[in-house]
C-alpha cells in the first residue's frame, strides 16, 4: 500500500461511489467497507456501481443510495455512455476491485480515488490514476480487509460484519412446506471447480434425512442450477416432504429469511455461503482450490484479524467451519486441476462426506446441549 499523498490530506466529502464490478459474493463482501464509509461520512450520499444482476445483495441496505447497474454483457459502447453520466459526479470514488473497466470508472466518476490493484508492472496506469492504493494480496489477507483498506486515509474500523439484505417475507406456499429443525443446502456453484460432487450431496441428504432434519435445496432460477438441484433429488421419491426444492423461487431477502431459521446451512464457496455467514447461523463451508484466507466465508469479527489459515482439514470462526480437501497442493488458487471452469478438483472429489456429518453432528449436539442449558 502507498502512503498518502500530499493532495490526499480532504476529508469532507459529499457524494462517494463504490465501484464493485464483481460477483454476488464480491459485493456482499464490500458491505463492511460501505459501513465503515458511511460512519466516517454520515452526511454523504454512498452509491455502488457494479454489474447488473449482483447488486441484489445491497436492496434495502440503509447505507446504500442509488444502486448504478452495469448491463451484464455489455460492452465498450455502453460502457462510454455510463462513463458520461458518471464524469466527476462524486467526490471520491473507493473502487474495491482491481480491472480495467473498474478503475476506468472510477476514474471518471471522481476526482479522488482510492483503489485495488495488482502488484503487475501492467498496472502501472492505474497506480498512477489513484490518490491511494491498495495491493492486491490473496494469500495473507482476507477480500474484506483488503476493501476496508481503501479507507486507510481517513481510519480504519476495529472490526467488520457484512451486512446482509434485509429479511423478506417467505411465500406462504413455501413457508406451509417447513418442518423444522431443518438444514439449507446450497448444492450448485457458479463454476465446476468449485462443485462438490453429487453422489457427495445424496449422501449427506440420506444422513440429514435420518437425523430427523428436513432438507431444503436452495439455488438460483438459471437451467445449470436448477439441473444440480435436479440431480440431487434424483432417487428420492418424488413429492417427499422431507426435501424441500427452492430453488429460483426466493429472492435474497426470503434467502435470508430462510437461513437464519435453518439447524445449519451447508455449501460450497458460493455467494450464498457468505450470506449464511452474516447470518451468524451454523455454517459448514466446503472449500477446495481457492484460500479461505482471502475468500473464506466472514463472520461478524470484533477485530480485522483474518479468521482463517491456507489450508487445514477443518477451521472454525465463529458458528463458521471451513472444511478442505486433504492433497498437499490445497489451495492452489487455480481454477481447478486443469485451470479453467469447467475443470474438477480433486480435493473436492476426495473431500468424503463422512466429514460433513461429523461436522453436522457437532453442530447439532451444540444446539441441543446449548438448548438444555437454558
């Protein structure tokens, strides 16, 4: 990280921009820096850029003002046409992603900035286009403190928590169909290398099932979650009361909703995981190439300090555990064993769900010990 620049000594200002063209999780993950800007600067009005279709994460967010969606595939065209209606609108812009297009962005935007960005001679232009920058680091330092960085300048928070939609009514024809305690399972992700396999989620479904938990699937309306979602029940009989598909049929605040009524949430590293972390309910993660040092789902922290190591057969922070593959090349960062999307990892495949349940049990008897307690 740089240290402050001379004409970085301001620090009223009026009209701030957080730029975040990411994904759900990326942007769930800005939130704490989005409070903490919002604390130092209560009077400012705090907008988020980011693309369309992840921004869901911050409807209703009370430190949020205008939500400016980038059309998802768009190009360069549209792109001119937005930087035009940004150009010098805010007084600071705190881009909290390192591309191209972000810092482009961000650039027009405002006339200060405080920025992402990789340590690669590449990036020459955009460290010098910043008032203030932040090192990209994704093996020592987790995504949330890296965002909070940003706000170096002016101070930093003791601690962070992501700030989760707000809780929205479940559909009453869904809500008849729950009979806690039940479990939430997020069984699809984004891309395969992060994909536990499916045999693995129908064994953990058969043990849920005969712990007397109902087991409900949630995932997003696209055809490839809906057809991991398929998969899964796949054996089971059809119309069984004790599996409960929601898939595509909630939005994140009914998502919300449902998690934090859950006996515990089990998936992968999926937006959806983080959420269940600011939930604060029973999470366990299954993790395979990517750090949970950097990427590890955040619970509510009194502190900056990064709950998670590289690698360790199970990790826990909070009502959070992190379980990982046992091959010594964990974690590689790389998009699976192949490197690319649509590659499998071995330790997600070897990651057995004899493991899972003994982390379910351990949660369970949790809750009922802490239930006899009181």
């Amino acid at each position: 990280m740089s240290a402050r620049r001379d004409d970085d000594q301001g620090d009223r200002f009026e009209r701030i921009l957080v730029v975040c063209t990411r994904q759900l999780g990326d942007v769930l993950l800005t939130t704490p820096l989005i409070r903490a800007a919002r604390r130092r600067w209560p009077a400012a009005a705090i907008d988020v850029l980011g693309f369309g279709g992840t921004l869901g994460m911050l409807r209703g967010n009370p430190d949020v003002g205008e939500l400016i969606e980038v059309p998802a595939g768009s190009g360069w065209i549209a792109s001119r046409r937005l930087l035009g209606r940004l150009w010098r609108r805010y007084d600071l812009a705190l881009i909290a992603q390192y591309s191209d297009r972000a810092h482009l962005y961000g650039f027009a935007a405002a006339k200060r900035r405080s920025g992402q960005v990789t340590r690669e001679a590449k990036s020459w232009w955009k460290r010098a286009l910043l008032a203030y920058e932040v090192a990209m680091d994704d093996t020592q330092s987790h995504a949330v403190v890296q965002k909070l960085r940003l706000l170096e300048p002016w101070g930093l928070p003791a601690g962070a928590a992501l700030v989760a939609p707000p809780p929205g009514e479940i559909p009453v024809a869904i809500a008849a169909r729950l009979a806690p305690p039940y479990a939430v399972l997020q069984t699809p992700t984004a891309v395969a290398y992060k994909q536990w396999p499916i045999a693995h989620w129908r064994t953990l479904v058969l043990a849920l099932l005969a712990r007397g938990l109902q087991v409900v699937l949630t995932g997003a309306p696209s055809d490839a979650d809906r057809a991991v979602v398929a998969a899964v029940q796949a054996g089971f009989e059809q119309g069984d009361a004790r599996i409960v598909d929601v898939a595509g049929a909630l939005d994140l605040g009914q998502v919300g909703t449902l998690l934090r009524g859950c006996a515990v949430y089990i998936g992968g590293d999926t937006s959806i995981t983080h959420l269940a972390a600011a939930c604060d309910v029973a999470v366990v993660a299954l993790y395979g190439p990517i750090n949970p040092r950097y990427f590890g789902p955040w619970p509510p922290n009194p502190t900056l300090e990064v709950p998670y190591v590289a690698h360790a057969l199970v990790q826990r922070a909070g009502r959070t555990i992190v379980l990982q593959g046992s091959p010594p090349c964990v974690p590689c960062d790389r998009a699976g064993c192949l490197d690319r999307n649509d590659s499998a990892s071995v330790c997600l495949m070897t990651l057995a769900p004899e493991r899972v349940v003994a982390e379910v049990d351990r949660v369970l008897g949790g809750a009922r010990a802490a239930t006899i307690a009181r």
